[in-house]
C-alpha cells in the first residue's frame, strides 16, 4: 500500500487565519464512546492513519551555528517515509512539547532531557558529553511522539517535522500553536476529546491518585539508583578501555626489545628465540590493540542503550508528577476562581444592581469599567472553562494515562535490555572472531587451550569459597 503524499502544504497557515469554530460541547453532541483506552487509541490510529503514515523521525548530526555571543547546537531531524529534512534546535523541541501539553489536557507526553546534565563520561569532553546525550534523549523523545496517534497528524507536529525555512517555521508556529483542545478542529484533537468524553472518574479518584502517587515515589527512587550505577559502569568500561591500551603499548615496547636481544651485532650472546619471541608479543599487541578497540563500544552501548532508557524512565516519572502538579494547581485556581464569581453575586443580590461598576481594588484584575453583571457573566465563562479542563485532565489520568504509562515503561525497559543483549552479542563476536585469529597466527589448537582455560577459571571458583587458615 503506497503512502500518502506530504502534507506539508496543509501546515502553514498564515498567521491571521481566523481561529477554528468552537467545537458543540453539549450532552449530545455526536461522540463516539470507548470501552477503555486501548480501544480508543487504535480508533484514533485508524482516522490519524488515513491522512498521515506512520513516521519514523531519527536525531543525529549535531550543528553549532549562531555568532559568538549567541551560539547554539541544531540536530538533523530526518522523517520517514516522507523523507522530510529539518534543523532544529532544543528550543524548538521545548516549543513543541509545550504547546501540546497546553492542547491535550491531560496527556502524558514524552519527556525531554533537561537544559543540563551530568555526562557518563563517554564524550571526549562535558560539551561533547552533554550534545550526544542530548541528541539521544532528543530522538527518544520523538520516537515516542510520533507514536502516539492523536498527535501524529497535529498541525505543530508536522509543521515541526517539515517546514525548513525558518522564517517561515516562526510563522507556523504562530499559526499552529492552539492552547486549547475544545477550539481544536484537528482529528487527534477531535479523537483525544472523544476519548476524554468515555472516561469516568472513580468514586475513590484521590485515593487511588494518592496511591500512584507514593509509587512514583518508589519508581523514582529506584531510577537514581540505576542511573548512578549506570553511570559508575560507563565511567569504569571508559577506564578499562585506557587500560588496555596501556597494556599493548608496553607489549608492543617488550616486542622491541626482543628483536634487540637477538641482534648479535649488540649483544654477545644474543637470544636465539628473541625473534619467535618478538612475534609472540606483536601478536599479542595486535589483539589486545584489537580488544581495546571492541571495548571502546562498551561506554557508547552502555549510554545509548542503558544510561538513554534508564533516564527517560526516570524523566518520564517526573513528567507526570508535574501533569499530576499542573491538575492541583488547576484546582486551586478553579476553587480561586468560583469564590470570586460566588461573591460577585453575593453582591448583587444584596445590592440588588447588576449594572453597576464593578468595585476595583489593588487586587482586582476585572476588565476596566465594566458592571458588575459583566464581570459576572465573564467569570461565569472562566469558570465552565476552568472546570472544564480540570475534569478532562482527570478524566486523562483515570481513563488512560496512569496505565499507559505503567505499560510504556514496561516496553521502554524491555526495548533498552533486548537493545543492550543484542549489543553485547555483536560485541562478543567481534571479541570471539579477534582471539580466534590469534590461534590462528601462533598455530595452536583452540580447543585445546579452551579446556585448559575452563580448568584454570574452574579452580579459582573452587578456591573463592575456601578461607585461609590462621
């Protein structure tokens, strides 16, 4: 089935465009129901997917442009199968995260690395460190991204994705950036709103969100740990491949000096093996230069793989306790927000004045001049907004996202280990070919050796439960 053609042409909408028709919010307005979340998300595949294929987005190429005062890195966006070609820079990715959290009330989006970090070590320097980490963590951001269906079609997605002039990317995102899911007209809004609509909120809600809640908690306490573990073997798998490479440069300074030994013009006796000897230490050197070379994959498997998912998960945890923060705040400020309406018509039914002037105080940020059944009908419309959000972002939570998000860390861990096995299983045939030549280059049975190897490793295992006698 061939895909569908770009659709760039539909993401730039000039800036003045008039906003998108409210959307009917009413009892009943045409909705499709769901019988849990994982029905709805394969709905919302099936409609994104008639319009937009399923994208494939890779990071990589990092830039530094900008002039002295003002320099910054940008990264090679590649997009599949429309083979879109972008530069964007960490900014930009913050705009786009930003933007859809405002539009998907209550979605948990993937997370993006912090401004900083503490690099494993693997980069030739904390800068080089910090932009491959950052350029990782950028790509598993949008692996995710374009995996979720409501957004894969989102007009700032594919804007982001697409439009390369920059002048032109500016004015997409103005003309894309709708904060709000109600207004939206797009499909993936349409769908997540739809979604929304078939969720129910337990009688128990805050007990259970307080339940998940002090699991984060556990789940983030366990993350640092491996993180800093992680972080420990990196630097460790660094200081090995250092040593190793100290290792054959001083057999291949041995090697030298052997061939010396065996130079009769300099020595009265010379060594009549000094050359088989000089042999045996060049080949030793080149496997050990060769292992030093399959070791110096260990730190970049070890970040990429293990140290990329094991900070994901742990920046994932974060994310949704600040969606779990923006829902409390929202409520406070809806509890805020219904107090002030409640007084306002406190005071009109003792005033009994509805077009009076509002009374303004130090604290009053009302519209200026306007009466008191303005301000009252305005409040009104904030308030059916306020309340509107606040249980759509709880209907997300219970609905979707908290198991969602115990599934999605499951995948992320099980994707980083069968990444990391299958890494170390090229490792180690690049390792078994490098000291299989060896036997070859000394002309010494392999099998041979390798029973007598198993006998040397098998009386030190038997000598590590023993203790030494006073």
């Amino acid at each position: 089935m061939s895909n569908p053609l770009p659709p760039v042409a539909s993401v730039v909408i000039p800036p003045s465009a008039p906003p998108p028709p409210p959307v009917d919010q009413s009892p009943n307005a045409s909705q499709k129901k769901y019988q849990n979340w994982k029905e709805a998300w394969d709905d919302a595949r099936a409609v994104v997917a008639v319009d937009i294929a399923v994208l494939q987005t890779t990071v990589s190429e990092p830039e530094q442009t900008g002039s002295y005062m003002s320099k910054h890195i940008t990264y090679l966006i590649r997009t599949e199968p429309y083979t879109y070609l972008v530069r964007r820079r960490y900014t930009d990715f913050v705009w786009l995260r930003d933007v859809l959290q405002k539009r998907y009330i209550g979605m948990l989006l993937p997370s993006l690395p912090p401004k900083t970090y503490q690099s494993t070590g693997s980069g030739s320097s904390s800068t080089s460190g910090l932009v491959k980490h950052r350029m990782r963590m950028l790509g598993i951001f949008l692996e995710n991204l374009v995996q979720i269906p409501y957004v894969r079609g989102d007009p700032s997605v594919l804007a982001f994705l697409s439009v390369q002039n920059e002048s032109e990317f500016d004015a997409a995102k103005t003309a894309t950036a709708i904060p709000d899911l109600f207004s939206d007209t797009s499909a993936g809004a349409i769908k997540w709103r739809d979604a929304l609509r078939s969720a129910t909120i337990p009688h128990n809600g805050q007990r259970v969100l307080m339940d998940f809640i002090n699991q984060l908690e556990y789940l983030e306490g366990h993350l640092k740990k491996l993180v800093a573990a992680t972080k420990t073997l990196s630097e460790r798998a660094i200081a090995k491949r250092a040593s190793m490479d100290v290792l054959a440069t001083v057999f291949q300074e041995w090697g030298k000096t052997e061939m010396e030994f065996s130079n009769s013009s300099k020595f009265e006796y010379p060594n009549k093996t000094g050359q088989v000897m000089a042999k045996l230490l060049s080949t030793s050197h080149d496997k050990l230069k060769g292992w030093s070379k399959v070791l110096s994959f260990e730190p970049t498997i070890i970040e990429s793989v293990v140290f990329a998912a094991l900070s994901f998960l742990q920046q994932q945890v974060d994310a949704f306790k600040s969606l779990i923060k923006i829902r409390d705040a929202s409520i406070r400020d809806l509890e805020k927000s219904d107090k002030s309406l409640a007084q306002k018509k406190a005071e009109k039914d003792v005033g009994g004045d509805g077009d009076k002037p509002v009374s303004t105080g130090v604290f009053n940020f009302g519209a200026k001049g306007e009466t008191l059944n303005e301000a009252i009908a305005r409040e009104e419309n904030e308030v059916r907004a306020k309340r509107r959000s606040v249980e759509a972002m709880a209907r997300a939570l219970f609905f979707s996202e908290i198991d969602r998000f115990n599934e999605n860390r499951m995948e992320q861990l099980e994707a980083a280990m069968a990444c990391l096995a299958a890494s170390e299983l090229m490792v180690s045939k690049k390792n078994a070919k490098l000291f299989a030549a060896f036997f070859g280059a000394m002309n010494l049975d392999a099998g041979e050796w390798s029973e007598k190897a198993k006998a040397v490793l098998s009386l030190q295992e038997q000598v590590e439960e023993l203790q030494f006698d006073d």
